[in-house]
C-alpha cells in the first residue's frame, strides 16, 4: 500500500478539471494505454496575454498519475506562459506534499504535457504527442522511454542510481534489458561526458523547443541584464517569443523612462545577441 499524502488523496478522489477542452488553443499527450499510463492536456490561452484560461486533463493511470494531473491543471489557470514554461515535475510533486519515489514518473509525465501543450500552442495549436516524435532514441523498448527523457530526468531531479531512473520514468521497470543502458548514460552524466551545449551549439536559436527558448533568455537576462536595470530600481520580463522575435516589458523606474527604447535595443537586444543568437530581435511591449 503506497503512502500518499492527504493532498494526493483529495485530488485523486476529487480530481480537479477533468475533460477536454473543445477547440483547444494547445494540446499534450504524453504516454500510451499499451505502457500503462497516458495523459492528454488541453489548454486554452488568451493571446492577447498570453495567460492560461483553462486547462483540463484526461489519464490512464494510477491515483498518483490522476493527482498529479489534478493539480497540474489548478497550478497553471491564470497564469502566463512564461510563468509555468519552468514547472519542474519536483515543484508538482511538491504541491501534492510529496509522492512515493516509485511514483515519481507520475509528476515527470504531467511536466512532458504542460512542455507539449505550450509547444502546440506556439506551433499554432497541433497537436503534439511525445510518443510519436520521430528520430527519437528510445532506451526502454518496454515502455517507450528515450535516451533524452532519461537525461532530463536525470538532470532536472539529480538522479544517481538506475533504480532513481526507474522510480522517475519507468524506464528498467519491466523486463530490465535496458538497465546496463541507463547506467552507461548515468555514467556518462557522471563523468561529464554529457554536458551543456556548446556555445556554438546554442546558436541555432530557431530549432529550440519555446521551453528551451524561454529558459535559454530568461537565465541570460536574471544574469546579465537585470542586475544592471536593477541599480537604477528598474527591471524587465519576458512577455512572449516569436521565431526570433523576443517580446519583453520594462517595469518599475524603466516602465516611464523615456530611454525606455534604448535599453531595449543597446542593452538588452545587445546581450541577447552577444550570448545566444546574433539573429534576435527585441520588442518593447507596453
């Protein structure tokens, strides 16, 4: 019998937000019935904002795969793209008051969702199904796990042993052929054989996931540009990303300046160019 918090119980037996939404503006799916656990997130999103309006969840799954799902869908209503593009599978697991270790895959496949509901969103509203994305490595032919689900995991949850692999993905939790893999790839993670992009590597800014994406400019503008704005009590986030087109509002002492425009241009537009992608283009959103 697996442990679950209050938190698990109530949104498992009470699960928040259960359905689909007609006419989705982005959809996710990720998992399959064959391997045991599947989930479809639709979400429907204000694109005058940006902001989440709605979102609902349907699951094959486990009470943790429903709960994690539940809450999923409350943490994202109401708030910008930008705002969930970084949920983490931990922060999910999290909000529930924890989940067993060997549950763990549950919150990983609500993450994968929210990351393919966005991507259809920002790709025009097609659909967008992990299992079937092509060129893809998989490393557990038992349950569809590929090399690059493995890594994230991996990296995102400090993972150190095969048997933390399988608790997160599932991943050697069937006929355990791929176990010698998955410790290769914990081997390599180890040995730093597998590290960050290249500089150069980061450039080709347009065949990034809008995760990455979001990811990639908000680290380089907490770190290189918002120190700067901050002396003089300004500040700036990320609003929205189009191809190569980032979209971003000034606040605080910056959101009246009339140099406004200029920041815009020689300072952040200049960072981004300099760290990621000399293509970049920055417009001030009101």
């Amino acid at each position: 019998m697996w442990d679950y918090t209050e938190k698990v119980k109530e949104h498992f037996l009470h699960p928040k937000n259960v359905g689909e939404i007609k006419n989705a503006d982005g959809t996710g799916q990720v998992g399959s019935l064959v391997c045991g656990d599947a989930l479809k997130l639709t979400i429907k999103v204000d694109k005058k904002t940006n902001t989440i309006l709605d979102a609902k969840f349907k699951t094959f799954g486990c009470a943790s795969a429903i709960a994690s799902s539940s809450i999923l869908t409350e943490l994202v209503k109401g708030k910008k793209i930008t705002a969930v593009a970084h949920l983490t599978n931990k922060e999910i697991a999290k909000e529930l008051g924890g989940l067993p270790e060997e549950k763990m895959h549950c919150s990983v496949m609500g993450m994968e969702a929210l990351e393919a509901a966005i991507k259809s969103y920002q790709q025009g509203g097609k659909p967008i199904i992990i299992e079937e994305e092509v060129g893809a490595k998989i490393i557990c032919q038992c349950f569809g796990v590929t090399e690059e689900a493995i890594l994230k995991a991996i990296h995102v949850n400090n993972l150190k042993t095969v048997e933390d692999v399988t608790h997160f993905t599932k991943a050697g939790g069937a006929c355990g052929k791929c176990k010698p893999d998955i410790q290769k790839i914990l081997d390599k993670v180890n040995s730093c054989e597998i590290s960050e992009p290249k500089k150069e590597d980061k450039i080709n800014f347009s065949k990034l996931t809008m995760v990455q994406k979001i990811k990639l400019i908000e680290k380089v503008l907490n770190e290189d540009v918002l120190p700067k704005l901050n002396i003089d009590r300004g500040s700036a986030e990320l609003i929205d990303i189009d191809g190569n087109k980032v979209k971003i509002r000034m606040l605080g002492a910056c959101s009246g300046c009339v140099n406004s425009g200029n920041t815009i241009k020689n300072l952040i537009e200049k960072v981004l160019q300099e760290k990621i992608n000399k293509n970049i283009k920055v417009e001030q959103v009101k």
